[in-house]
C-alpha cells in the first residue's frame, strides 16, 4: 500500500462508496417506477401533485428538523422570499 498511514480508512470509505452507490440505485428505481404506481391512481392531476407536494414537502421539512433541530427549523421558518423562491425553482 503507498499510504499505510490510510490503511484504517480505506474499509469506511469502502463502506460509504458502496452505500452511495445502493442508494443512487435505489433512486433510480424509485424514479423510473414512479409514473407506473402514479397511473393506478383514479385522482386528476392536481390532486395527485397536491399530495406529492405536501409529503414531499413535510418529508424534508422531518428530515431538516431530524438532522440539525431547532437550528432547522429556525432556518426553515426564517426564510425570506428569495429564499422560497430558490426552493421553488429547484424543486
């Protein structure tokens, strides 16, 4: 090995490369199936995009919350206009 003063990360990040990896699959899955479920659905099209919106929405909104607290949630709530509308536009 040219750096065996690396030797006791390489497994981690070994680790984390293969989990990156499932998980991108599992996006891509998740992504590509998506209109297949969203079709057995007998709702019209803004009903459908209300619900996604909304547990979209709520889903990152738990996961905020969930990762960094009330310092989130702050930031969260304290967003300004430009920054409603940068979310906005990337969503």
């Amino acid at each position: 090995m040219a750096f065996p003063w690396l030797s006791h990360a390489m497994p981690e990040a070994h680790h984390q490369r293969r989990t990156g990896i499932a998980l991108i699959v599992a996006a891509a899955v998740a992504w590509s199936t998506a209109p297949l479920f969203t079709r057995l659905l007998h709702f019209d099209s803004w009903t459908i995009l209300f619900w996604r919106g909304l547990f979209g929405g709520g889903f990152i909104a738990a996961f905020l919350i969930f990762t960094q607290g009330r310092a989130g949630l702050r930031e969260l709530t304290g967003m300004r206009a430009n920054g409603w509308l940068v979310a906005r536009h990337c969503s």
